[in-house]
C-alpha cells in the first residue's frame, strides 16, 4: 500500500508531492488528462507563497524569463487600484510566471525528489477504511494511506468523500482570451479609441485589455448570461464584445479562449477520515489572485504534517490542525475576493462613487498596508498546539527573513528551511551547551543585529511554532514529537 495519492497535477498537487518527497515520501500524483494542460489559466502568483518558493530555493528558477519577481508596485482590488510604490516594506510579493511553465517546473522538482506523476488516470469511485483508502480508477484500482484531493472545483474526491461545497454562482460569465499582438509591447490605450488598459465599464458589461508580455494582449469579457455548452471560440468571444461595448474590436489573432462563471464556495470540512482537500478543491474565490497563494500554502502545511505522522515522528492527532489552521485562512480569502467581486459589479453612478472613495482611502498608507498584508497572508497567525499557548507576539506567524551571521557566514533566514526540516534557530550570545544530534530538528546558532526572541522554532512550512525561551521543550515535543534526540547540530 502506498503512503500518499494526489489526485489532480495541477500547481496545488505538483506542490503537494514534492513537498512530500522532499520529506523523505514518495507520493504518487494521478490525472485524468493525458497530458499536461498548455492553457495559461493563470499568469503569477501573488501572496506569501513566493517567499516560501524561495525558502525552498525554487524563487530564482521559477523567476528566470519571467520578468518580474518581487515586491508589488501595484494590484488591482475589485477595480480599485492599490500603489504599492513608494512605500517601503509593502508585505505582498508577486512572480509573474504562466501556469503551464509553473506546473513543469514543479513536475520536474517533484519526480526528481522521488514522486511519481501518473497521467490518463481518472478516480470513478473511493472508499476507505481504518488503514487507507481505495481509489477506483478509470485503469484499476489503487490504494494508499491517505489520498489527498487537488482536483480542482469540481473535484471528484470531494463528492466521493461526502464533503459538502456550499456557497453561490455569479450570474455573469467571464470570457477571457490571448491574442498575438502585431507590435511588441503592452497594450497601449490609443490602440482602440476610447478605451483604456484595465476594465473598461459599460452599461452592457465590462471589458479588460491588459498584457504582461510582450506581443500578447490578454482581453477578458463580462456580461450577465449562462455560458453555452462547449469551447468559447472567436466568434463567440467577438460577439460578446459587440454586445458589451456595442462595436468591433481589433483583438489580433486568439492565442487560448477560455469561458468560466465566477462562483464563491468554502468546502465544509477540508477532511473526511483519510481524506484531504487542498486548492480549488477546497474552496473557490470570485476574484483573482488569492487562489493559487492559498492552495499552494496549504499543500505546504498539510505536506510536513502528513510526513511527519507517517514517518512515525509524532502521532496522527497532528493532522488535525491542518483544517483547524487552513479552513479560516481560505474563509478570510473568500471574504475579501467576495467583497472585491461585489466592488467590480457595483453598477452605475453609485458603483463609481464607492470605487472612488475607496481609491482615496487606498491611497493612505495604514489601510493600503493593512490591505497589502490581508492580500498577501502576513497577518495569519496560528493557535498554538494543543496545551499550549502564544506567550510570543511572532509565534505562529511567518518567519521575519531575518539577517544572520553562522559559523557558515552571513546568510539569510529563509535559507535555512531548503531541507523542508524544522529548524531551532538560536540567536542567544549565549546559549546553552549543543543538544545531541541525530534527530529531524535542525539546531542553527547564529547572531542577529536584533533578535526579536531568544529562540525561535520554526516549522517546515516557515511558520514560528515557538518563540522565547521557556516552554520550548513542550512546544518541540508538541509539534514535531522531539525530545533531545529529534534535535540535531547544522553547520549552517
């Protein structure tokens, strides 16, 4: 029997599985599509997810062509623009890269790490029992310990495992396309008369002209309706233009069409015995941005956790702090992208005068900060383990990149989570004798101009699971099961 089955090798499973392979697993990923999708479904991700990809050392190979990754200088909430620029220590950080790039990097790192992607293979029926589940499959059958869904909104292994999807669908349908441009460049404005980059109102609907790369002009199409059976082709696209903004539009040669209907749903569980969710399995957000940076961070904390009760480092009961951790996030995520949605539809004269307040009120710093931090995931805090508590202001936070002097060098704290092991940073001038070695806790002494506690631990997913001094035996042994021999000296 195997330990873990992924179903769906998309950008939340492909993370997930190598995630676990870096653990010491050796997942199996299952898709039902024959080969991977080429479709550009999404252009970046934005959110904590990119300093965690870097934590691992993948930000640089993700970046590389690219174009941009860093610090936001800007972001669109629900067509009120936000500007980043000029202020410093903005929290959210973006990388521009298209899915399809994003998922072959990530296949490449999770089959080199030792998982397995197993393509044209469909889950029809699921069943499990008190050592794993059954996976009936369009080729067979499978089974495994566990079996985690990241098959998308309409993920078969939700409704198999009885988990409810409630929420609503929009009543607009979203067309949306990539078309070759004849000159090099983004998308100027003088282009087409009377229109501008970005969203373009009308009393029909609404149109978005944008690019992020050169020669691709990304047009996108809103109007109420039911989307027809079938693939949006250029026809339809172009009808849907005519209706909304009542004429042509020289758009160039369709590279991708696609056609979606915006829906805002929260699984009621994100576990049912010996299965998970994770991703758009889990939840789906009626504005963009927020999807990917949510499902990706919960394949990082769901990954360390699964690791860890199967590698027979703490018990089981560690598994349920993955919804008691993931569920709110994702809820505080649907939250704000219903209320950017609700900002986008407002109609008319009423709709422009909230969108304009709200634009000056942006324009502020300490909203527009607390904002940059809501859309990033910075002001997540964890509870503490069971038994414990927070006596610390950054436990159960996102680890600060703190910088470091070791007996290695100078170097940066997001360096020391490469290995995906939790990590016993101690930065106290002096600090007590060497733990014994030989365990899965990575002992890190170091210097810090300041240090903003003693000792931090921190869990393989970058959150600090402890922070100070006392108590930290309880919080070792709480979260990763360590007495003194779980803890080992790193030359780092």
């Amino acid at each position: 029997m195997d330990d873990v089955m992924i179903v769906g090798a998309g950008p939340v499973g492909l993370m997930l599985a190598g995630e676990l392979a870096l653990a010491g697993l050796r997942p199996i990923v299952l898709d039902k599509r024959p080969e991977p999708s080429e479709l550009p479904k999404a252009n970046g991700l934005a959110g904590q997810i990119v300093e965690l990809l870097g934590h691992r050392g993948l930000l640089g190979l993700l970046a590389e062509g690219s174009g941009f990754a860093g610090p936001a200088p800007g972001f669109p909430f629900g067509q009120v623009p936000l500007r980043f620029a000029g202020h410093d220590g903005m929290p959210l950080r973006l990388l521009l890269i298209q899915q399809p790039r994003l998922e072959r990097l990530l296949t490449e790192r999770a089959a080199r790490l030792g998982a397995e992607i197993r393509r044209g293979h469909e889950v029809v029926g699921l069943a499990q029992d008190e050592e794993g589940v059954t996976l009936e499959l369009s080729t067979g059958r499978a089974r495994a310990r566990y079996v985690v869904g990241c098959d998308g909104g309409h993920s078969t292994v939700r409704a198999l495992a009885g988990i409810g999807f409630p929420g609503t669908t929009d009543d607009e349908v979203l067309r949306l396309g990539h078309f070759a441009l004849d000159e090099q460049g983004p998308f100027r404005a003088p282009r087409v008369e009377g229109l501008e980059p970005g969203w373009n109102r009308t009393p029909s609907g609404r149109l978005l002209l944008t690019s992020l790369r050169p020669g691709v002009l990304i047009a996108g199409v809103r109007e109420r309706g039911t989307l027809p059976v079938g693939p949006v082709t250029p026809d339809d696209f172009r009808a849907a233009v005519r209706r909304v903004i009542g004429r042509d539009l020289p758009l160039g040669e369709p590279i991708w069409l696609s056609g979606t209907v915006a829906q805002a749903r929260l699984a009621e569980r994100y576990r049912a015995g010996r299965v998970f969710l994770a991703g758009d399995a889990a939840h789906l957000f009626p504005a963009g941005g927020s999807a990917l940076n949510v499902g990706l961070t919960e394949a990082a904390n769901l990954a360390w956790k699964l690791a860890a009760v199967l590698l027979g480092r703490v018990p089981a009961g560690l598994l349920g702090t993955y919804e008691e951790e993931r569920r709110p996030v994702a809820a505080r995520a649907l939250a704000q992208t219903r209320a950017q949605a609700a900002l986008e539809r407002a109609p008319g004269e009423d709709g422009d005068a909230l969108r304009a307040l709200l634009a000056e009120l942006f324009a502020d710093e300490q909203p527009l900060r607390r904002l940059a931090a809501l859309l990033h995931g910075s002001d997540t805090r964890y509870p503490p383990a069971s038994g414990l508590e927070h006596p610390h202001p950054l436990a159960g936070r996102f680890l600060p990149d703190l910088p470091l002097s070791t007996a290695a060098g100078e170097q940066r704290a997001a360096g020391l989570l490469r290995s995906g092991r939790p990590v016993l940073l101690d930065l106290r001038d002096d600090p007590a004798p060497a733990l014994p070695e030989g365990g899965w806790i990575d002992v890190v002494r170091a210097r810090c101009a300041e240090p903003p506690a003693d000792v931090l631990l921190v869990r393989p997913d970058g959150y600090v699971a402890w922070a100070g001094t006392g108590g930290l035996a309880e919080a070792a042994r709480a979260w990763f099961g360590a007495g003194p021999s779980a803890v080992r000296a790193s030359p780092a």
